[in-house]
C-alpha cells in the first residue's frame, strides 16, 4: 500500500479448496482460503485487559462474555479478506452480464485533490493519529428490474451490505443527503427517448434498479487504533490510560474501496440470480 499505510503486509495467496475443476465451476459451494502470515499478537500483551476507544472490545465482551485481545477478531478489518475473495467471483460472473464495478476515493478528511489527500494523511502520522473519508462505488451496465418493492429492495440490500464492512458509518445512494436540500423539480430524474436525463437517484427506484449507474457513497471513520494517549477502563471497570502501539494504518479509506466493490458485486449477483428464477433463465442460456 506504499508509506502512507501499515508496515504489515500479507501476501493474500488464495487456496481454492472446493467448486473448482479444471478451472470451471462443479456446481459445489467454492471454498476459499487465505492464511495470515504477518502476524504479531504479542503487540497486544500490554493492553489485554483494556477496551480500545473505537473498538469492539466492549461490545463483543457484552455479547459473549469473552473476547480475543490478540487484534479485533471477527472484528478485524483483515475479515475483509474473505469478501474481496468472493467478490471477485461474483465480477467475474458479472463480467459475463455486462456488468462492471469500480470505485474511486472521493476525499479524505474532507480533501478531494491528490496532493490534499496524501497531505492530510501525512499530517495525520506526524501527529500519531488517523483521518477517515468516503468512497464512491459504482455498478454500470446493471439491467433495470433487479430488486423487489417492499422488504428486498436494492437499495435497503446494498446498506445493509455497506454498513456490514466494520469502518463504515455511513452509507448514501446517488444524491443522499444532498436530496433532502433539493426540490422535486430538481431531484427528478426525468425521461426521454432513451431513457434517464440525469440520475440523482443513484439507478435505484422504488428499491428496483432502473438500468442507471447505481451510485453508492460510504463514509469510513478514521482507524481506532492510535498511538495517543486516551482515557478507557479496564475490564474490571478501573480509569486507565490506553496508548496503541503496533502497525496500525492512519488511513484505512484506500483499503476500503476494493472491499465496498466487492459488497456492492455480491448484492448484485445476489439479485440478478433472484431476477433469473422469476425470468424462467437457467445458466445454459
């Protein structure tokens, strides 16, 4: 990922352990594997008993009344691993269709322009800190009708997908929030010959795909783990002071996009086999 992110680096080699023969698919679940190789869990000895500000720490204690200090668990950003993997499954799938996904960061630390962006991340290291920001992915060539009216809708599908990836806080679709500043005449997508003049609805309508872009924007919140000293509590309820030490990025928004790209092919593919089975469609067609 270069200077600007974690001195941790895997090497991600994936090992296919099921539903793949000579590369072809068997019609078997594909199994998937990524071992971690770059592991330090004796970074997290001295802070074993605190709960981390901006982790899961408390929460998952709460849930199952254990945890594991040793990094965020099923909480880690390193879970994301296993999406991207079956993310690029699905756009392959989708790649048959027509359909492509891509992503770009919008800002960081609220700077849209390169040079801000790698600034505001340098800052944030010389200050021992972290910034977050937002990621714009988008699906193009998606067919109009994918999605259901009422408890399936495609836009309430991809949020829920979205706000599943750990560092997310927030989640808008074409316009967003931006719409609710906007009058109808403005926000309307109207219509002529050749379909959409605009597309502030971001291809979704109704919760059902209008055949646009789908347009999805997330909001990443700033890494958790900083070297500053904050205030937490140990696990018997004592004040402590909490400093992270460990390779830690301090900005975790470039990672991001290729995990969002893979949520957004996966709700994707979802839907279009849903729309395959009301169609009557079968793979050999």
């Amino acid at each position: 990922m270069g200077p600007r992110s974690s001195p941790r680096h895997e090497g991600d080699q994936v090992e296919i352990l099921s539903g793949i023969f000579e590369g072809r698919t068997t019609g078997a679940s594909i199994g998937l594997q990524i071992r971690n190789q770059d592991v330090r869990s004796g970074d997290y000895d001295d802070i074993r008993d605190l709960f981390r500000p901006g982790h899961a720490d408390y929460t998952w204690l709460a849930k199952f009344g254990i945890r594991d200090f040793r990094g965020g668990g099923r909480s880690s950003g390193r879970e994301t691993v296993a999406r991207v993997a079956a993310g690029a499954v699905a756009m392959k799938v989708l790649a048959l269709r027509g359909i492509r996904i891509e992503s770009r960061i919008v800002e960081i630390h609220g700077n849209s322009s390169p040079a801000g962006i790698d600034a505001e991340i340098d800052e944030a290291i010389g200050a021992r800190d972290s910034v977050g920001g937002i990621v714009e992915v988008i699906a193009c060539g998606c067919p109009p009708g994918l999605g259901d009216p009422v408890f399936g809708k495609l836009d309430a599908m991809i949020g829920m997908a979205m706000l599943g990836i750990g560092a997310v806080k927030g989640v808008e679709i074409g316009d967003g929030f931006a719409a609710a500043k906007m009058r109808g005449s403005e926000h309307n997508d109207q219509m002529g010959r050749n379909g959409f003049l605009s597309n502030h609805a971001g291809g979704i309508l109704g919760g059902i795909s209008t055949g646009a872009d789908i347009v999805v924007r997330i909001a990443v919140k700033p890494t958790p783990s900083i070297s500053r000293d904050q205030r937490t509590v140990d696990i018997t309820g004592a004040e402590r002071i909490i400093n992270v030490k460990g390779r830690h990025d301090p900005c975790i928004v470039p990672r991001l996009a290729p995990v969002a790209e893979a949520m957004l092919a996966l709700v994707i593919i979802d839907s279009l086999l849903e729309q395959d089975k009301i169609r009557g469609w079968t793979p050999h067609e």
